[in-house]
C-alpha cells in the first residue's frame, strides 16, 4: 500500500461554466467519478473536499472546507488537513482527462528533498491543482499563508521544495495532450465528452486537441 490518500476539489464557483462543474456527467458518470477511479492507481482512500451536495450523491466521503471560499489554495489546505498520510494527490474536479498514467508518473518523480511534484502544461503553465503534496510541510505552509491572507497555490509552491515536472516528462504517456483540459466553459465540456467518447470507442486521438 503506497503511503498517499486523493483528493478532488470540488468547491469552485463554476461562474463560466453556469452550473455545478462537480456535477458535469460524463456519459454514465460523473467527472468526479472519472476522477476517483483514476486515482485508485495510486490512493486505497479517494474524498472529495467541499462539496455543496451530500456525500451519498458523489459516491466519496465529503472534506467540508476548513475556510469557505478561500479558492484553490483554501482547497489544498482543506485536503492537507485532513490527510492522514505522507502524501496527498490534489486534483481539481474540472480536468475530467487526467489518467492512472500521469498520477503514476508524478509519483515515481517523487523523491527527497521536494514537498511537491507540480506538473507543467504544454502552454507552459504550472498546475498546482493536479499535483502531489507532501502533507506536513505543505499543510504548515499553507495555514502560513492563508493566515496573512493569501489565495493562490502559486505562493505555496514558491515557499516549499518544489519539484517542477516539464511537459516533456510526461508526453510520451497515452493521451498526454489532453491531461489538462480544463473544463471551465459550456464548450470546454462539450470537447471533453467528445474526447472521452472517442477514448472508449478506441478512435484514434485527435493529436491537436488540447
């Protein structure tokens, strides 16, 4: 049994999106459920963490945020706090593509000194919300931080030893393009379905999605 528990972030406002992203189906599951199953590679426990809907309805046990609405970092520091292994693996409820391959892949980099593993997208931005944590440093950073009022996950990374994980590490994984999708917008969800259509269907990827 690995040493790390899952947790997906389902406490966004989903303002573009204009309904509950934690919500979204896809086919006959939800994004979260997508999720779930894909952390299962790597985490024996999976919960969600601030969810608006009983714990029944995501099949999860449900962490209710430490402080409301205190966005992506309040949502790490919820997860953090309520982790009871070495390591935690972050992801937020909207990147429905994310696979067993890439959470692999973040753990075997993995190693001492670093308190974060971070992947980089292929816009080249970090993404701190499909990552792995190591918890008692990163717990006491965050509380740090939300204490002077900070919100973003971006002034956490820079305080701990963050291993930045390039794109290049993770391209030649299946589907690795498409790990990032961000499903923010009616039409974000509508490409995402579409993707994950044509992954049970064996289609062959459509390499310019993103």
């Amino acid at each position: 049994m690995l040493d790390v528990e899952g947790f997906i972030l389902v406490g966004g406002a989903s303002s573009r999106m204009g309904s509950d992203k934690a919500q979204l189906m896809f086919g006959a599951q939800a994004g979260v459920q997508l999720i779930g199953a894909e952390l299962a590679v790597l985490a024996d426990l999976v919960r969600v963490v601030g969810s608006r809907a009983e714990p029944e309805d995501s099949g999860f046990e449900n962490v209710p945020d430490v402080l409301e609405h205190w966005g992506a970092l309040g949502g790490i520091h919820s997860a953090l706090a309520a982790c009871q292994t070495t390591w935690a693996v972050v992801v937020a409820c909207d990147l429905p593509l994310v696979t067993g391959d890439l959470f692999t892949r973040l753990w075997q980099l993995n190693s001492d000194p670093f308190d974060a593993i971070v992947p980089i997208q292929p816009d080249g931005r970090p993404q701190p919300l499909c990552a792995v944590y190591r918890q008692e440093s990163n717990a006491t950073e965050a509380a740090r931080l939300i204490a002077t009022g900070e919100h973003t996950p971006r002034a956490l990374l820079a305080r701990v030893r963050t291993r930045w994980v390039e794109f290049q590490e993770l391209a030649d994984l299946p589907n690795a393009e498409q790990f990032f999708l961000n499903v923010n917008t009616p039409g974000d969800y509508e490409l995402a379905k579409q993707i994950l259509e044509r992954r049970i269907s064996g289609s062959p990827q459509n390499r310019s999605s993103p």
